[in-house]
C-alpha cells in the first residue's frame, strides 16, 4: 500500500504484507522512494528489519531510522534531499 499524506509531502509505504507472503518489494519500492519530490518525508512500514531496503537506501545517500514498533513491525523513515 503507497499512500500520500499531508498534500504530498509525506510519503507512505506499507509493505507489511507482501513481505509475509515471501514478496520482495524491495526495487519497487526504492523506485517510490526515487520518484518522492525533494523534501518528502518517507516511512516504510515492513513485516521484520528490512536490511536489504535499508542498504539500498543507504547507498542511494539517505540517512535511514528504522524503529521496532513492534516484534513483527518496523518503520523507516528518511527525508528526500
């Protein structure tokens, strides 16, 4: 689920459930976090830590925070620079 909040300037990504299903949505969604306009909030919301999506976007050059909110519940957050 991809949705846009506060006039676009928030930018959420929930892939909680295709990561349970064994879907790796990780280019896909690396391509949403391309896409944002300069100066979005980003949160990605998964299932379980999500290294590769984290290196990913690390190497793309985010700063990521990635908070357990619960045991089968992590959110990232950037901002796009």
């Amino acid at each position: 689920m991809i949705e846009e909040k506060d006039g676009g300037k928030r930018l959420v990504i929930d892939i909680g459930e295709r990561g349970k299903n064994g879907e790796d949505p990780r280019e896909e969604t690396l391509n949403h976090v391309r896409e944002a306009k300069p100066g979005t909030i980003i949160e990605i919301h998964a299932p379980h830590y999500p290294r590769p999506l984290v290196v990913g976007m690390e190497a793309m050059g985010y700063n990521v925070v990635v908070n357990e909110l619960d045991k089968e519940h992590f959110r990232l957050m950037t901002v796009k620079g």
